[in-house]
C-alpha cells in the first residue's frame, strides 16, 4: 500500500473540485451561471467560490479529495492515489469514471474493504424498521454488507455473468451520507430476482428494504416477486422532449421476461410523482402498470416508521379489511 507524506496530503487537499473537473474530467462539467458550476451526472451538486455543496443530499466540502471520496464513494488511499500521480493521472480516470476509456463498455468497479463483520449495518438497518431476516438474507446472498473503514451500508448489483457491476453506499451513522462507488453501471442496480410476473420498483435500496419488511408484516412472505431499486430519479425536464426510460427498469425488463406488471413505489414528492407519470406513460401498452406510492410519508422508509408507531398487529387487520 502506497505511503503519502503530510506534504503530498495537503497537496492534493489544496485542489478545488472546479480545478480537478476542467482539467481531468470536462465532459462532467456543466456551466450553471456567473461562477456557478454543476455535474453533469448529479446537477443539485453546485461549484462555486473553490467549494461545492450537494444540495439534494445535504452535504459538501471544499476539495476534489472531498469531492472523490463523499460523492465517488472512493477510499482515501484510492482517492490519494487519483490526485497524486500525475503521470497516471488520465489512466487512472478511465479505470474509476469509465469517461475517456477506449472501451466504454468496461469499467471497473470500486468496492470499499469489507469488514469483518456487519454488526453495523445491522444495528441501522433495523434501527429504521427493517426486518432482522431480511437483512440476513440479503447479507447471505451478497447483495449487502458492510465497508471499512466507515462502517457503511453497501448495497451490490450484479451483471448477467454473476459478477458485481454496482454498488451504492449509505452512512450508518445517522447522517445522509449516500452516493454510488466510483465505476457503477447504473443498469445493475441493487435489485432482489425472483420469478414473479409484477416487478416493484422503488427510488432506493433502503425503500426497497421497507417494502419488503411490510410484505413480511402483512402476509408473512417477501421474496414472491421481484424488485428493483432505480438508485434515484429526478423529474423528467419539459424543455428534454421525451425522457428516457430509467436504465435499471429497462435493463431489467429486458432480462426477466415474464413481467407483464410493475408497480411504481416511487416518493410522495414532485420528482417521484413526475417520474412515476413518465415511466406510465413510456410503458404504457407493453404492462399493466400500477402506480402505487406510500399511502403516507414520503416514502416507503417513512410508511414503515409510522406503521411500526402503531401495534403491527393493528395495521395488519385494518390492511385485510
């Protein structure tokens, strides 16, 4: 493992996110106004006067080393190793953001370590109501574990050939520290396979999660049918034409091929009601589709936390009529 001097640190502390993005990586910069800059891949993650604040997630800093490891999901050392060796610099890029590889089709992923145990990502994910066995299983089946050295809940995806090809990352600290590893194909979002004919689908891994715990508390079963978390959406622009398809739901659909309904688990807000109309109205003909936010709450995490304020044994009968 490479050894970096207090000097090479505050060397590379020194570049600000604006600086790395024009020289390295351009394509990902998009001009917002006056000295206001944002990504191309994350446009509420504005850069201005040397620092950048990520206002959808709620979280910022100063740095491209900031920018690297809090948004890119990528170790320290990794990080380090990106901003400290110019002479491997652009090769360095190709391999972690995929952007001026020869082949863009391959990209490599970058897994945080994995801890030796996962005592963490237990302790908050049932901490927010999710079932105990369910989270096992998940950590059983490689789809969940936990990262060192933040002690972060990893969620996998993984291609047609078993191999791991995403990965998204949530603090279990408390704070809304979230984002996707460096190197990530959207098109294998974390998702659960099963052979059932109606695909869930949700925002995130953890609604994903929430949903299935309430299946559980309602019939007693979780893994009759499929689900599929999109990793976010945002709200098709009116200026944009027509929207594209999320790729994770396209890319799925393509794969499982006995689908013939899917159900939209989206957010109770504008961005998950507006994507929820467009991904109706895109598929509208080829599925039955069924347009099924959280009847309360934000969503489906929030739904969990207030049908868990009540005796489950309540919201179980009151359901069943």
């Amino acid at each position: 493992m490479p050894y970096y001097t207090e000097e090479q640190i505050m060397k590379a502390r020194s570049i600000d996110l604006l600086t790395y993005l024009q020289k390295y990586e351009p394509t990902e910069l998009m001009h917002v106004r006056g000295n206001t800059y944002c990504t191309r891949e994350h446009d509420s993650l504005k850069i201005s006067n040397g620092k950048w604040m990520w206002w959808s997630r709620g979280f910022g800093g100063t740095s491209a080393l900031d920018y690297l490891i809090k948004v890119k999901g990528l170790q320290f050392m990794d990080a380090m190793k990106i901003l400290s060796d110019d002479n491997e610099l652009a090769l360095n890029n190709a391999l972690v953001f995929g952007e001026h590889s020869q082949n863009k089709g391959t990209r490599k992923l970058l897994l945080p370590e994995k801890s030796e145990t996962n005592l963490e990502v237990i302790r908050y994910l049932t901490g927010r109501g999710i079932d105990r066995d369910i989270i096992k299983e998940c950590i059983d089946e490689g789809l969940l574990y936990e990262s060192l050295p933040y002690r972060n809940c990893i969620f996998l995806g993984y291609d047609e050939a078993g191999k791991a090809a995403y990965a998204c990352y949530r603090a279990t600290t408390g704070e809304r520290i979230m984002g996707e590893a460096a190197g990530s194909d959207k098109k294998y979002a974390f998702r659960i396979n099963r052979a059932g004919n109606t695909l869930h689908v949700f925002e995130s891994a953890i609604d994903l999660l929430s949903y299935a715990t309430i299946m559980k508390m309602r019939t007693g079963e979780w893994r009759a049918e499929p689900m599929l978390s999109l990793g976010g959406v945002y709200a098709p622009s009116t200026n944009s034409g027509q929207s594209k398809l999320p790729i994770a739901l396209e890319n799925m659909t393509q794969n499982q091929t006995q689908i013939n309904t899917i159900a939209l688990h989206l957010d109770n807000d504008f961005a998950g009601r507006s994507a929820a109309s467009a991904i109706t109205t895109q598929l509208d003909g080829r599925y039955v589709i069924r347009d099924e936010p959280p009847p309360v709450g934000k969503d489906c995490s929030d739904f969990l936390k207030l049908i868990l304020r009540k005796r489950p044994e309540r919201y179980m009968r009151e359901d069943r009529g």
